[in-house]
C-alpha cells in the first residue's frame, strides 16, 4: 500500500512538460483544479479527461504510474460518494429503506464528487511529477516574492514546501522498512480488528519518529555546513526564463478555461437556471 504513494516523486524525462517554467505549471494546475468544479455534465467531465489523458501522454509519465497516485485515496473518494449518495437531499427517490434514502440528485453529487476528487489527484500529482524539487522552489519562491515586501518570507516558506514534498517518499520508504523489520521479528500487522491492527503501529511510529527528527538535525546541519542563512543575498544557478513553450502552454490552458465555462454555461441554461 505505502508503495503505491507516489505523491513528490520527481521522474527526470525529456518531455514538453518538464520544459516549461515551474511558475506557470504551478499557476496551471491551481486554475485546473479550480476548472475542475465548473465541470458539472457528461460533457464537461470528457473535456477535463480528455485534457488530463493528453498532458499525462505529453509528459511521458507512465500511465500505471499516475494511477498509483490515485489508489491510496480510493477509500478516501469511496466515502466521500457513500456520503453524498446517503446523505444528499433530493426529490427523485430511487431507492428508500428504513432510515436510508438513494435519490438521483445525491447519486449524481456523488459521481461529481468522485470524478472531481480522482481529477484532483491527477493533476496535482503531475505537477510533483515533472517538477523537480529545485525548481519547484524557485517557482513557488518566484510567485510569493511580491508578498515579501509585506514582510511573508517566500524563500522560507517556499523552502519547507519543497522539503515537506521531497521527504513524502522518503518517510514512505522509510516506513515501509520499518514495517518489514517488524515483520522479520513476528509482529502481526494484517490479522485482527482495527484497533488490533492500530495497536500494532504502535511499534512503528515510535522508530519512525526518531528516525523523522534524526533527518530533520542532519538536513539542519548539512544547510548549516554549506552556510545557508535564508533568501538573503541568494542567488540562483539556473535563472527562470520564459519562453515559447510556456506561451504555447499558456494558449492551451485558455483554450480549455474556455471550452470548460462554455460547457458549463450550456448546462446551466439547458437546466432552465
């Protein structure tokens, strides 16, 4: 299961995407998953597929891959539908027993929901995907720099974003040999209950704990030891540039802010609002 995780791995590929600028891609993916709650039809959720299967085919990223990233939350989207369907009021009553009610319009709100939740994942997983961890910090450190003559630290603040996303598989890994070594020692992990099994972990944590503030001082001493003292006076080896592609990917996403609100804009009007 922890294997499946692939949330802040970064995959070197010579693709269109990892060409463009950190800073539009990071603005790109906030506008798709604002774009992605004005998908509200049959049509409006093939134009978001088709758009997320095009970009995923463009980055070269394995398919499998962007489905693992979606695998981990499936308990996670499975509840939240289960809970619209039950728990969504409607006129149109399709299936009533006792105190449980289906009707179409929590059905339907629950198949929004879904969709929007495993769109989610995939375009902000993408974003990790094709980012690497230093340009990730230079675009989001680029997009914050207004704010710091307010007095907002963006290096800072940007700085442990980055190291929080780039330690995600690290503690997964991490985890994952924990929970062999105890394994190796005649620990249960999949038998019982799920207190039992939470009461399992126990022995898991602990280490991992440990082991998580032991990387935190030596990640602090190693900055130490190459004198880093903030975004001060700091320069950067590889200065963001803006070229062709990132205008050419500006057009695409336009494009699609465009064909989505049309789409959603008909629907409104064929539903008579």
């Amino acid at each position: 299961m922890l294997k499946d995780i692939t949330l802040g791995q970064y995959f070197p590929l010579d693709s269109p995407i990892h060409k463009i600028d950190p800073r539009f891609k990071i603005i790109f993916t906030l506008c798709y998953i604002v774009l992605i709650f004005f998908a509200d039809s049959l049509a409006g959720y093939l134009a978001v597929a088709l758009f997320s299967l095009s970009i995923v085919a463009l980055s070269k990223v394995k398919f499998s891959i962007v489905l693992k990233s979606i695998k981990p939350l499936a308990v996670i989207i499975v509840f939240t539908a289960v809970i619209n369907i039950f728990f969504t009021a409607g006129d149109t009553v399709l299936f009533e027993w006792k105190f449980l009610k289906i009707t179409q319009e929590g059905l339907l709100n629950a198949v929004n929901m879904a969709l929007r939740l495993v769109f989610l994942v995939i375009g902000s997983s993408l974003l990790t995907y094709t980012t690497s961890p230093i340009m990730l910090t230079d675009g989001i450190e680029r997009l914050l720099s207004p704010f710091s003559k307010i007095g907002l630290p963006s290096h800072e603040l940007a700085m442990m974003m980055t190291i929080a996303l780039r330690f995600i598989p690290t503690l997964l890994e991490e985890t994952e040999k924990i929970i062999m070594a105890q394994k190796a020692r005649g620990a249960d992990f999949d038998s019982g209950n799920i207190l039992r099994r939470a009461k399992a972990l126990i022995p898991v944590l602990v280490p991992l704990f440990i082991s998580s503030f032991r990387r935190a001082d030596e990640l602090a001493t190693a900055m130490e030891c190459r004198c880093y003292r903030g975004g001060e006076g700091r320069t950067s080896m590889r200065q963001l540039r803006i070229g062709r592609i990132d205008w050419v990917s500006l057009l695409v996403m336009i494009i699609f802010a465009i064909v989505i609100i049309l789409i959603h804009i008909t629907n409104f009007k064929i539903m008579g609002y």
